[in-house]
C-alpha cells in the first residue's frame, strides 16, 4: 500500500510517500481501507514535536473508508461497512493518510450513506465540540434534539473547523446560538453552518451584542482564543456558567478576575480531545454518529467548511495548509478516483 511516513520530528519535509506491507488487524481491530483522510492542527503539531514510540508514524488522526478485515473477536458482518475513523494515530503508528490503517473496532463508526468527505471531518472537530457543549454546569451530558432547547452558547471563531461543528451541533440540539467572526466572508460561513447571531467582533462590541440578545448571559462559551476573550467572556457569562477552551490561538496564558468569576460560580474548562474522559468520549462518538444519522450534519461551503482536497502525494502540502490558517476543512484523498 501506499503510505506518508515520517521517521523523525520535524518540518513537513519529513514526510515521505513510501510503499508498505497492507497492516494486518490484530484481536479487536479492523482493517479499513482509507478513502478520505482528515487533516486537523495537531497533525503538524504532532509531526514537528511528538516523540515516536515505534521509530516510524503514519499521520493523520481522522478519515473515512471501508472496513476491508477485521481481526479476531470482531464480528465479521462489519467487512463492507462504510466507517468514520477517529484517533487512528493517538500513542499508535497507524493514522489514516495511507491507503489502510489499522484501528480498534471501537474507532471505527458506522457512516451510513453520508459522505467519505464528511466522515473525514468528524473526528477530532466534533468530538471536541462535543466535550465543549457537555462540560458546564448547565449543560446536558448527551446532546440530542431538544438537549439544549432555551440554552444560549456562544462560539468564539465560528468560522474554524471546531467553531462550525460546535454551531451544528448546537443547533441540532436546538440552543440559540450566538458565533463570532473577523470578516464578512466567515460570517457567510458561520450564517450556513446554522448560526441564529453572526457578530463580527472587529467590527461590533461582542458584551454589547451578546448582552442584547442574552441579557442573562450565555450557559456556555466555545473559546478558541482565552488570551484575547478572556475579559469579554468574563462579562457575558451567566450564572453557572462555563468557558471552555479547546485552543490557545492569539497566546498562551490567560489571566481571570477572581471576584466577578466567584459570583456567578463560574467554570472554566480546558479542552482536549485525546485526554477527555473516556466515558465523555464515548458519548460524544454515540451523539455525533446519531446527528450524522438524522442527517444534522453537513460539510462544504453550504454547510460553512469549505472543503479542500489534496492527494495522498501531497500530505505536506495539506499540513501546511492547515499551519497557515486554511477555512474550511483540509482533506488527503487516499484513494485513487
């Protein structure tokens, strides 16, 4: 099979696309054969800094494909299944920008007929959506239609990947959702992913906007940037409320009032997918798979993630893209089409 291999750490010129023996699956893994490969920011952050515990690392933690073999334990009646894959290359050689990976049937859910492209995307985006819309007080710990009907969340940067699934699955669960932007293009995006309120924060005073249409304050903030919101969230949070912050962009220390925090009792919750509670993420894998299910959840530019598209050759290139910034979601195509 073809494969993008890296043997150390370091700048996307360590990756290589090289031949290797199709994986086989060991007791309770399937083989999948990879269509569409997802390319999220600790990928390149996992290639320049994360150490190599078998010597060697296929990237890329998402995809979607078809189960080609399963291993012993595994019923045999998932071979043929259209899958989503999730954590394929977290503490394990095997990620998804090859032409098959290996993984535990457990990370790897049933697709139905939506869209390799969309099972791509899934992963980490969603189920850190997911642990950012079930961590605060007020919040349900399974989201599902009517989970978070007269709930107010507010997604900070809605036009990102993690921002866009917060907003859809918000809505699937029916909140109010409020999102921010910096451009009037991101908010075309943040108004298709299903946004109720598109501020452009450059533009408009966000505690003055969010408090017109929240006057309470919001049950839940998704943050992406503390350092610079900090002071803002502090204000238009409710009572109960929670901060919960999946990335640092804009810096990486934050500092909080204590006094207007303590009043309301509020939380600030810190966001990582791969160290998230087991039990939150199997829940979020049982609450995305449903919404994807019902049809909830949608990808490229009508759904506000345009998508770009890459070959398995040109992995560095698709890292490189997310590095820089890239909106909407960067895929690897793995198979031949």
């Amino acid at each position: 099979m073809r494969a993008i291999v890296y043997e150390r750490s370091g700048d996307a010129s360590v990756l290589q696309l090289v031949e290797r023996p199709v994986p086989e699956p060991g007791p309770g893994e399937v083989l999948v054969r990879m269509a569409v490969s997802g390319v999220n920011p600790t990928d390149w952050k996992a290639r320049e800094a994360w150490p190599l515990p078998a010597g060697w690392q296929i990237p890329h933690q998402d995809g979607a494909g078809v189960v080609e073999a399963v291993g012993e334990g595994v019923d045999r009646i998932l071979i043929g299944e259209r899958v989503w894959v999730w954590e394929a290359a977290w503490q394990r050689p095997w990620g998804t920008a090859a032409e098959y990976t290996v993984v535990p049937v457990r990370h790897a859910v049933s697709l139905g007929s939506a869209s390799f492209d969309l099972g791509a995307a899934l992963g980490i985006p969603f189920m850190t959506a997911h642990r950012c819309l079930t961590a605060g007080e007020f919040m349900p710990e399974k989201l599902h239609a009517g989970a978070l009907s007269d709930h107010v969340v507010l997604v900070q940067g809605g036009a990102g990947a993690v921002g866009n699934a917060a907003i859809q699955l918000a809505r699937w669960a029916d909140a109010c959702v409020i999102t921010t932007v910096s451009t009037p293009e991101k908010a075309q995006l943040a108004a298709a992913a299903g946004a109720d309120f598109v501020i452009n924060y450059r533009e408009q005073d966000v505690v003055e906007e969010v408090r017109k249409i929240a006057p309470d304050g919001v049950h839940t903030i998704v943050e992406v940037s503390a350092a610079r919101n900090a002071a803002a969230d502090v204000r238009i949070l409710r009572t109960g409320g929670a901060v919960c912050v999946y990335a640092d962009d804009g810096g990486d220390e934050v500092t909080l009032p204590i006094r207007p925090l303590m009043g309301p009792n509020a939380r600030w919750q810190f966001v990582l997918v791969y160290t998230a509670p087991k039990v939150a993420k199997a829940q979020a894998v049982t609450d995305v798979a449903a919404a994807v299910a019902q049809g909830a959840i949608r990808v490229g530019e009508e759904a506000g993630l345009p998508v770009h598209r890459h070959p398995l050759a040109e992995t560095a290139t698709a890292q490189q893209a997310v590095r820089d910034g890239a909106v909407g979601k960067v895929l690897v195509v793995t198979a031949d089409e």
